[in-house]
C-alpha cells in the first residue's frame, strides 16, 4: 500500500511526517515507542519496529532437536 505525506517543519530545523493510522494500529505503536529508520542506497527509508519494541515471539525461535534430526533442524532453520 502507498501513501503520500507532506513533510512538516517544526522548530526550523525539525522534519515530521506522519505514520499511516492503520500500519501504526498493525504495530500496536504507542506514544514512545522506537523505531528505526534506515536509509537505502536508493534513497529510501525503511521505517520498522527496533528490537526493544518488537514482541519477544518476532525476535527468536526456540529449535529442539538431537542429534538425530539435524537434517530436520537446518530445514527448520531456513523456513524461520
């Protein structure tokens, strides 16, 4: 989905855009929360949840196996 903002100065020297309501709901974003904005060599920004906000289930995956299933461990590891 696209969306078109118009940039807003605040202090002279402070650039705001807003964040789509729905994508913002999506994340469950709460006044604080941290995100990351990262710029791409295309010029771009990649707007995402840091790790200290994203829930704890997006940050790790719990892999049981022994010895015996490695197979079945490397092909947990790659669908995750």
């Amino acid at each position: 989905m696209r969306y078109r903002r118009r940039v807003q100065v605040v202090g002279g020297s402070t650039y705001i855009v807003s964040l789509p309501k729905e994508w913002a709901k999506s994340l469950n974003l709460q006044h604080g929360t941290e995100l990351v904005l990262e710029v791409m060599p295309d010029s771009t920004l990649k707007v995402y949840l840091s790790d200290e906000a994203r829930p704890e289930a997006l940050l790790e995956e719990e892999l049981k196996f022994d010895k015996s299933s490695v197979e079945l461990f490397f092909i947990k590891l790659i669908a995750s």
